[in-house]
C-alpha cells in the first residue's frame, strides 16, 4: 500500500470539499434571507454533511501519519437566483463524481481509504441526483411553482 497516495488523495478532498461545502453554507443563508426556508436548509444541512466528510478524511489522513495542511483556493462567485445556482452546482458535482471515481482508482490498494471513498461516492451520486431531479423538476412545473416549494 502506497500510504502518500492515499493521504495525497484526501487531502485533494479535504480541501476543495470544505471549499465547496462552505460555499454551500453561503449559499443556503441567502436563500433563507430570500425566504426559501426549505432550500436553504437543505444547503446548510448539506454544509454540515460535506464537514462530516472533511472530519473523516482528516482522521484518516491522521490514521496514516500524514500531516494536514490547510490549503487555500480562489475565491468563488456566489449566485441569489436559486435556480441558477442548482445548474452551476450540479456542472460542480457532475465533474467532481467523475474525478472520485478516478481517484477510487488511485486508493484500491488502500481498502479502509477506499471504502471511506466509496461511501463519500455514495453520498456524491445522491446529491447530484437530487441536483438533476431538481432541475427536471423546474422543467416539468416551471421556476415558480418550483420555487414556491422551497418556502
């Protein structure tokens, strides 16, 4: 087992998933002071689920006596329309199940490091469906009446 690439793989995670996932926070505050109470917990609930993630890569980056960084990345445009928002985080998670998969690659020959990725997949594939659902939702029922369920 080659320990630097399972350590290098989730500190990849690490920091770009606690970037997203405070971009997530962000997102669902506006949409709460917009009044769509349920979206915006749904993004801040999600805030919480991604930091869970990012606490388990950590212990396990640990595990394997890796030392963390903590790395910075270009700031990033946050989006008041909703529906706007849901299309530029489901072009995010689209790309970024892709790369988990390549990544998955990366660690078989870790099998703790990979089952931990496995289940970070599983989680993955539901937010993007719920993304894709949501979408076709808006395309069914139109924005509005989309919207007026997210109160």
């Amino acid at each position: 087992m080659d320990k630097q690439k399972s350590i290098d793989a989730l500190q990849f995670f690490v920091t770009h998933l606690s970037d997203g996932a405070f971009v997530h926070k962000l997102q669902g505050q506006i949409f709460k002071s917009q009044g769509f109470q349920k979206l915006g917990d749904k993004y801040i609930e999600h805030y919480s689920e991604e930091m869970g993630w990012v606490e388990k890569f950590t212990d396990r980056i640990l595990d394997l006596g890796g030392d963390l960084k903590v790395e910075t990345r270009e700031g990033r445009a946050l989006i008041t329309d909703p529906v706007e928002y849901v299309k530029a985080d489901l072009a995010i998670q689209e790309p970024g199940v892709e790369l988990l998969m390549k990544c998955m690659e990366t660690v078989k020959d870790d099998p703790t490091t990979y089952d931990l990725m496995k289940d970070y997949l599983k989680d993955e594939e539901e937010d993007l469906y719920w993304s894709q659902g949501a979408l076709e939702m808006i395309k069914c029922i139109g924005a509005q009446n989309w919207l007026i369920r997210q109160l």
